[in-house]
C-alpha cells in the first residue's frame, strides 16, 4: 500500500501504523492492525474505501471493538476506525427541535453511553434499555444489539452508508433488513456513517429511573469489573447460552487468562494476560463441551478477525 497516496487522502484523520488492537477492544487482547485509520469525515472515508477497493486491499470497520476478538498475530490490512477519536464527523449528536416524534441523526461513531445522557438531557424515552450497551451506534446497528426487550431495530428509521466500492448510499429501515444480531449493514459489507432514529418525548425522572435501573442489574449480573466482549455466544432458540453452559459444568473453567465468568457464564473475560488464541480456544472447548451435554451448537456472538487454527 502506497501510503504517501492514503495521506492525499485521509488529510484530517489520522493514519497510525502496527497500532495493537489490545488497546481498541474490550477483551484488551490481539496483535497489531498494519494500517489503522480513523478518517475525520465521509469524504475522507467514502476516498479511502474507493482507494482499497482499487487497489485490492483488506479492509475492516471497527466502532468501539466490544464485540470484536482479533487475532494475536493481528490484521495485515487496514482498520477503519470510526470511535476512537472525538471531534469527527462521526461523533457528531445533536437534537435540533422539540417536536414528538422526536426524529434525528446521530454519527455512528458515537457512543451509546453518550446518546443514553443526551436522551435523558432532552427528556426522549424509548432509548433506555439500549443506553449500557457499549458500543458505537454503527457497531449497534451493524449488530442490531439488543437488552431488556429492546433493540435498535424498534428505534432505528434509516442509515447513512459507504458501500465497498466507496459509494455513498442511504439505507431505508427495510433495507437494513434488522433481526435478532444480525442487519443487512453485515451481509452487503456497508460501513454506516449516520444513523437516524425515531423516538418519543417523556418524562426526565421516569428515563432517568429506567436508565438506573438497567445499569444496577448490568452491575449486579455481569463480571463488568473483567475485560470481555459482552455474552459470547448468541442465545439458541429456546434457550439461554449461559444456562447451557453452566449445565455443561464450565463455571469458572479457565485456559490460561481466559475464563467463563463464575458470575455470569454466558461471558468469557480475560482475567489477565490472555491472549486471544486462550480465548478462542476457550470459545471452541465450550461449543464442543455445551454441544456434548446438551446437543445445542452455540454460535459466537463475538466477530473474529484475523487468523485462527
Ligand atoms: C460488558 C459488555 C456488555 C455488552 N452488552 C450487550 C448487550 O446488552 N446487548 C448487545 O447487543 N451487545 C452487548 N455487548 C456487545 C457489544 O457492545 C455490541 O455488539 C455493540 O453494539 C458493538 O458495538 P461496537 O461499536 O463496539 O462494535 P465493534 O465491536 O467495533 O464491531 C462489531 C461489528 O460491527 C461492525 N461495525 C462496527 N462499526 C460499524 C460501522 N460504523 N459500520 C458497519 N459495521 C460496523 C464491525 O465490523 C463488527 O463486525 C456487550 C459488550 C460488553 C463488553
């Protein structure tokens, strides 16, 4: 890669190179990205997108990296960034009237956690059960994430998209084509830029209650105190995946840092110095072991990118 021909065009953003990508995801383990490039705007990352895509370079979308194992040899490619850098394009929130429906844009590099205090600022409901999730909006919507009976399918109008070939594109909420962890966004590739949501007016004290409540029970029932990517695994029709497992007899069960929560099964956390290997050898050990006991394959939640034997 001509990196003299990438700074013609990511001329505000910032390019870094060998960056680990330990330091951008919640699991804090796996190697170095060769290139890591957070673009400052669509231009600039619609220009980069056009660019790999000509010349045959591997490229992937990273938000916040909560649901995301990379290798620990890394990714000989290049990482588009859209949540690591404040002040972008992509961090953009904003409310600008104070109709009902509330309907308005945010950028997909914003975290939830900051929608959640500016729903709660301007008093809109419909958010907070979404509002602990951890991610960007892009990463949430790309993963139609989900908790306590929402998800952002019932809260999401349209979207805002580069396509593979850097063409600039806007998705209608059929388009996105939403259900249980899994959007359109992933199936065409598309990376989303701006997503447009639909919500309604309500009472600063009663979101504010929600808001507290859902957060105590994240304390109360997730190891939130280990680095991880959330619930592993996907729940299986009919079933709970951290039930099956704990029924498998892997409470704790651990291979080297890598462990099943003793609090909350359903999550595999690094209880320190794990490498990402520990962890997917882990995740592959409980499919094999909950597929033993109870004849249900689990499916990962969490995306893998990079090499894994
Ligand atoms: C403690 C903890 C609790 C969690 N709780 C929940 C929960 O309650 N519910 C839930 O659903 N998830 C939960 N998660 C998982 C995770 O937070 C969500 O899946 C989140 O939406 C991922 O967002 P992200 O920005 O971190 O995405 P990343 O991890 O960066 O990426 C995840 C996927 O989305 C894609 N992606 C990211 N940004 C974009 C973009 N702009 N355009 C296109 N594709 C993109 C990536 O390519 C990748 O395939 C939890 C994780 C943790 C660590």
């Amino acid at each position: 890669m001509n990196l003299n021909n990438i700074r013609k065009i990511i001329k505000k953003g910032v390019i870094v190179e060998n960056e680990p990508m330990a330091r951008h995801t919640t699991f804090r383990a796996g190697g170095p990205a060769r290139y890591f490039i957070s673009p400052a705007n669509t231009s600039e990352l619609a220009g980069l997108v056009r660019y790999l895509f000509n010349n045959g370079i591997e490229y992937y979308v990273i938000g916040n990296g909560s649901n995301m194992l990379v290798s620990d040899e890394g990714y000989d490619g290049v990482i588009i960034d859209l949540g690591s850098r404040d002040g972008t394009e992509f961090t953009l929130l904003g409310l600008d009237d104070s109709s009902d429906p509330v309907k308005f844009e945010a950028g997909a590099g914003s975290l939830m956690s900051n929608l959640g205090k500016l729903m709660l600022k301007f008093s809109v409901t419909g958010f907070e059960p979404l509002s602990g999730i951890p991610g960007c909006i892009g990463g949430a919507l790309a993963m139609n994430a989900g908790a306590y009976g929402g998800e952002m399918k019932d809260i999401v109008t349209g979207a805002s998209a580069v396509d593979p070939e850097g063409r600039q594109m806007h998705l209608s909420k059929e388009e996105l084509d939403l259900s249980y962890r899994h959007s359109a966004v992933q199936d065409k590739r598309l990376i989303v830029t701006k997503v447009e949501f639909e919500l309604h007016r309500g009472e600063a004290e009663k979101i504010k209650a929600l808001m507290d409540e859902y957060t105590s029970k994240r304390r109360e029932k997730q190891p939130l105190e280990f680095p991880s990517a959330g619930s592993t695994f996907k729940r299986p029709e009919g079933h709970f995946a951290g039930k099956l497992i704990e029924e498998a007899g892997l409470r704790g069960y651990c291979i080297n840092g890598a462990c099943v929560s003793d609090k909350h099964c359903g999550f595999i956390i690094n209880k320190g110095g794990a490498k990402a290997s520990d962890i997917y050898e882990l995740i592959c050990y409980v499919r094999d072991k909950v597929c033993e006991n109870s004849g249900v394959m689990l499916e990962p939640e969490v995306r893998m990118l990079g090499r894994f034997d």
